[in-house]
C-alpha cells in the first residue's frame, strides 16, 4: 500500500501517499495502527497547523526523514522525548514547536489529493474547534 485515505469530519477527505522510501519505519508503524480515528485540534505552538495529540503512547520509531518546517499537506509524527508523542497534519506555514521550543517530527505522510481543501479545514478547527479524523487504507 502507498497511500491512506484521511477523513477529517463530515467534509474534507483527503488521499495522502505514504513516504516510505525516506520514512520506511514510520510508514509501517503507522499503518499498523489503521484504521485509526482520533481527533484533529488547533496546534498550540506550531502556526498554521492542527495535530493529534498521542501523550506517552509508544509508536517505537526513532526520527527519519524529520523536519520543523513542514509544508501544508506534509504530515509529521513525533514519536516523543522533550514532548509527547504526537501527529502534526499542517495547513499552511508552520514552525514544529512545543513550549519546550523547536520540534522536528517524521514526515511520513503526504497529501496528494484534497489539498484545495487544507486552508478551510484549518478555519474550520480553528474557529469550531475539534473534529474526528480517521486515517484507513486505500
């Protein structure tokens, strides 16, 4: 499989491709988790851009193909340390930050399709709050 269907609410959809020539590990990791459903919030820190927040949970991968300067659609997971282990899912311009400074997650996923609709989806968190989202093989 190289990509995962993500459906945030009842509205957006988006068709992202796994990146697992440069995140192998993070990719299978990943999906052994599917389907996966949690909630997607406003990120506190990191600008335009929402995350998940996943506490202590032990996804048990180490940092590959990371960055703190994700582009809108370049999903990340930050598999824990000087912060907890999260998924970060940018809409825009984004600086990956917790309040202990600067993170860099995993980029693993990669929205290919529905990226029309990422700075609608970022309104609609920012200004509604929360919304389910649910990551599943395609």
């Amino acid at each position: 499989m190289s990509e995962v269907h993500i459906t945030v609410g009842k509205q957006f959809e988006f068709i992202a491709r796994l990146e697992e020539e440069d995140a192998p590990k993070t990719c299978r990791a990943f999906l052994a988790l599917l389907p996966f459903h949690n909630k997607l919030i406003q990120a506190r820190w990191s600008g335009e851009s929402a995350w998940i927040p996943l506490g202590d949970f032990k996804v048990g991968v180490e940092f590959e193909n990371h960055t703190s300067h994700p582009g809108a659609g370049q999903i990340l997971l930050y598999p824990g340390g000087f912060s907890e282990t999260e998924i970060l899912f940018p809409y825009g311009s984004t600086s990956f930050a917790s309040k202990v400074g600067q993170l860099a997650g995993n980029h693993f996923l990669t929205i290919i399709s529905g990226n029309e609709q990422l700075k609608t989806l970022g309104h609609k968190i920012l200004w509604e709050g929360a919304q389910d989202i649910i990551f599943e093989a395609y």
